[in-house]
C-alpha cells in the first residue's frame, strides 16, 4: 500500500467524533490545530487534559483513563474516531475498550507515533535505553523533569517556532518515574473497530513496522515526533484519509 498521505478523502469528511488524546507527558495544545482543522471540516472534536498522578499513586492508569472519559458526552449519534500520541499509543486500546463498554460506536483507532500495544507489557521492558535515561533523570522526590527537559536542543528541531514551543512545553509538568514500571493492558478489540498509525519520520519505525505486519491501515509523513503542532492540516488530512483506509480493510 502507498503510505504517502492522500488528498482524496471521499467519506472521511462524513461528521465523526474525534477523542484526541494527547500523551500524558505534554498536553491538549499538541493537537489544538488538527482540533481547529477537524472542527473546519464538519468533525466533532473532543480533546482530554489529564491531570498528573503523583509518585503516591499505586495506580497511573486508572485515573488517567477517568479523566480521558470525562470529556465524552453522555451520548453521541456520531461514530467515535479515537487518536492518541506517543506515550499514550499503548493505553489506548484500554481507552477504546472503555469506549465500546459505557455505548459508544467506534469505528477506529489511530496510533501516531508511538510504541505498539502489547498486553500487560512494562514500558520500560521493551527499551532498555530508556530505562537508562530516565533512571539519570529522576529526581529526589521521584519525579522525572518535564518531557522537553529530556532532550536539550532537539526540542528546537522538533518545534523551530517560538510561540509553538512556549504554548505546547507549558503544559509538560514533572512525572511520577514509576509510571514507566506499571504494566499497560491492551484488550483485544472487536473486529469491527478499524486500526491504524500514523508514524512522523522514523522516530516509531519498529511500531509502524508491526502495524503494516498486522495489517493496519498505515502512513507515514516527513516531519518530527510534534508534525501535528508544526503542519495540522497535513496532519489533520493524513488522519481523515486513515479512518478510510482502516474502514476498508
């Protein structure tokens, strides 16, 4: 399949419901243009501002999925289309499965640029590197700095203007380490909810690798890990285009 972003988007533009989920490590401002794009093409656009555990909390999951639910409205006639980024990618099977249990029709999930679901899996299990980085970064209190914080200059590649770094990084705050050690469930869905990911340059090679082996829909775009924030309408466009292909598979 070609994984170039198409402009044909025939049926994408039939009014859905968009959960944009942004990862726990950043805020809703990543997705704020596709948000704005969507709205402009007849979509309805909800986006979750979880509040951050702390290294107190046993549980990281479940209060991060309560304040994802929270922004659904009780009922919607609309099919749900549900996007999560990067250190959310894992979760969001859980979230679709929450989705599907309290009523809501979705129609499919989309991964963009993070790492593959795998059930009960330790995040830290599947990347040593980042084990080791993150272990050089915790903090007394336990706490991990804000995400930007992790990667010196490179934030400034993945966000060149001013403005978009200011608004996007202000929502980073500190981290609890141990939600790195907590096991993500990842219930297998029903085989009507379409699949997909979208990878931004190679950052999630090996994700998009193990999406095209399970036969998702998949795309990728030149571009950094924060493309969403720097282009939204190619972004906006890339994700309508893959609820498409995902309906047809």
């Amino acid at each position: 399949m070609d994984e170039s972003p198409t402009t044909g988007v025939d049926g994408a533009t039939t009014p859905r419901l968009w959960l944009l989920v942004p990862s726990f490590l950043l805020g809703p401002e990543t997705w704020r243009g596709v948000a704005e794009v969507l709205t402009m093409l007849r979509q309805e656009v909800v986006m979750p501002a979880p509040k951050p555990t702390t290294p107190r909390h046993e549980d990281h999951l479940a209060p991060w999925l309560d304040d994802v639910m929270s922004v659904m409205p009780d009922e919607t006639p609309l099919k749900v289309v549900a996007v999560g980024h990067s250190a959310s990618c894992p979760r969001m099977p859980m979230v679709v499965n929450a989705l599907i249990e309290r009523g809501y029709d979705v129609e499919t999930m989309i991964l963009v640029n993070g790492r593959f679901p795998e059930d009960e899996v330790v995040p830290t299990d599947r990347d040593f590197p980042m084990l080791d980085m993150l272990d050089n970064l915790v903090r007394p209190d336990d706490y991990l700095p804000p995400w930007h914080r992790w990667w010196g200059p490179m934030v400034e590649d993945m966000l060149p203007d001013d403005e978009a770094r200011l608004r996007v990084f202000s929502e980073a705050r500190p981290t609890p380490r141990a939600i790195f050690d907590q096991a993500i469930p990842a219930p297998k869905l029903p085989g009507e909810v379409g699949h997909a990911f979208l990878a931004m340059g190679d950052m999630y090679q090996p994700s998009h690798e193990q999406a095209r082996a399970e036969g998702w829909a998949i795309a990728r775009i030149d571009g950094e890990h924060l493309s969403m924030v720097v282009d939204p309408v190619l972004v906006a466009g890339t994700l309508m285009s893959l609820v498409c292909q995902a309906g047809n598979k």
